[in-house]
C-alpha cells in the first residue's frame, strides 16, 4: 500500500510517469471514464478548501468513482473530541482511499499509522502540499516544455508557504535549477529547506525586491501571505502587502514568463493580470484536477505503478 505524505515519497520516474498519466487521462477522457467504478474517496478537510477538495472530489467523479467526507473539522465528531487517528480508523472501513487536509504538521503522518487505506496528504500546517505540487509540476510542463534547465522565482510567504516548501524539494531534483526567493526578512524560507537545496546542489539567491529580479525569471511563483499562520495580527497587518504584481511590474519580465500561483489570492496579484498570457494560474488549477486523477490511479490500481 503507497501513500503520499511528501512530494520526495515519490521518485522523480514515479513523478514522470503520473504526469505523463495525466496528460493521457486528458487526451483520452472516455477511456478513463470508469477506471474507479466502485471506489470510494474520502475527503477529510480539517481546514477550509476550495480548489483541492473539489478538485479531488472531481477527480474521483470523472473516473468514476464515488465520494465521502466533511469539508470542515466542526462537520465531523472531532468537534465532540474524537482524535485524528479515531477519525481515519473509522473512514477507512467506509472508503477505499483518503485525502486528508489538517491544520497540524505531521497529521497525516499519524494517520499513516492507523490506516487500512492509502493516506493523500492534502496540505498539513506549513509543512508540505504534495498534490499542489504534483499541479504545478504539470503547469510547469505544460507551459515551458520541460522540467529542467529554468529560473524559478519564488514570492511572498515562503517562510509559512507549504506550496513553495513542496515546490522546491520537487524540482530540486531536476538539473539545471536555480531559484530566487523573493520574501521580506520575516517570511524568508526555513533553513532545513536552505539545506536542501545545498545538498542538491541548487544554486538561490535571494531578493527583497520583486523589481530587482524579474526580468532574470522563467517562473514566477506568487504566494498570499497567509492570516491562518500567524500568531500575531499586528505581523499580519503589516506584512500582506508586501508584494503585489501589477501589469507595470511585468513591464521588464521576459516575454514567455508563467506566472504561477497556487491560490487563493488576496492582494498579491492584480486582477488586471489575468488578461495577461503570461498568467497560468487559472490553466494551473485545471491541472489540479487533471493531476489528481492520475495520482488516485497510481496509489489504487497496482498496474500504473508497474506492479503485478
């Protein structure tokens, strides 16, 4: 049984071969139609979502299959008490896989403890966001062609941003990888992710200036900075604006720059924008889905993942 935790639980052949799964789903929606007829999704959301449970839920429904859960932690008995690890005990007799969103780090870790079913870690705390990075790694692909060789530049919440987390271990697996982290000195990345991309021989810089390094990027990856991972409101208040990307910032970017966000948005992307084609990000959560298919393929049915 294979569950997803952290993007690094999937070898970059495992990565390749689900987004190559995605693009055949994509090419060839009538012959995936039924390819989970008779199974069951969970979705246990502890914390608020909108474009991962659904997309999840879409998922599942395009292939076929069925769903289950609750959308928010006082819609379910942990509101009484019950513990996270009752919680998965009880929906594995009901489902035959989970995807599990929780405010906590390391909860789906405890999940993966208990279970009788695969485990999708569907964002826990600011820890990791596997499946949004299996989303952005398609994006990527899709928009430039490939997955090495690229400047990637990372904006605004990255100390709390557990997509940015995610992002980086992934693509600090493929050559020719540089990034640009892009954040006030408050929200700058966590030092096991500096490690990282030491021990995998990155090259980053860093910049507090979204100005000063735009026009070196082939991505750009904006964050909101986010209320829900802040102790104090005075810090919040005075951090959320401090990148905000508008049409005259993109003045000096490079013609085939993707701008990529993981959304919801706040402040951090002016909505003139969108009509910019450059802007992946609306193209991005439509891989969401198209992701997420081929990743519930892979963990539920032996064959996609060269098993007998």
């Amino acid at each position: 049984m294979r569950h997803l935790l952290n993007i690094t639980d999937l070898t970059v052949d495992e990565v390749d071969g689900i987004l190559k799964l995605a693009d055949e789903i994509t090419a060839h929606p009538d012959d995936y139609r039924e390819a989970m007829r008779y199974k069951k999704l969970a979705t246990l959301f502890f914390e608020p979502s909108t474009r991962t449970r659904l997309s999840f839920e879409a998922a599942m429904l395009e292939l076929g299959g069925s769903v289950l859960g609750f959308s928010s932690a006082d819609a379910s008995s942990t509101a009484k008490g019950e513990t996270v690890t009752d919680t998965v005990r009880t929906v594995g007799c009901y489902a035959d896989i989970i995807a599990m969103r929780h405010p906590k780090e390391g909860a789906p870790m405890a999940a993966v403890q208990v279970t009788t079913v695969p485990i999708i870690n569907a964002g826990d705390g600011g820890h990791n966001h596997p499946t949004q990075t299996l989303t952005d790694l398609l994006t990527i692909r899709r928009e430039k062609g490939r997955l090495s060789n690229m400047t990637i530049g990372l904006c605004g919440d990255l100390k709390f941003g557990r997509t940015v987390h995610s992002l980086i271990a992934a693509m600090a697996q493929y050559e020719g990888i540089s990034f640009v982290l892009i954040s006030p000195q408050e929200l700058r990345v966590p030092q096991y992710i500096e490690r990282l991309m030491r021990e995998k021989g990155c090259r980053f810089s860093e910049a507090e200036r979204m100005e000063d390094v735009i026009d070196q990027l082939d991505i750009l990856y904006m964050t909101r900075v986010q209320r829900e991972r802040f102790f104090n409101e005075a810090d919040y208040i005075r951090l959320r604006d401090s990148y905000i990307l508008t049409p005259e910032k993109l003045i000096p970017a490079r013609k085939d720059l993707s701008i990529l966000h993981p959304l919801p948005r706040v402040t951090e992307i002016s909505h003139k924008v969108d009509a910019d084609p450059r802007a992946s990000y609306f193209r991005q959560v439509l891989c969401g889905k198209q992701v997420r298919k081929a990743l519930i393929m892979f963990l539920l049915d032996p064959k996609q993942r060269g098993e007998a």
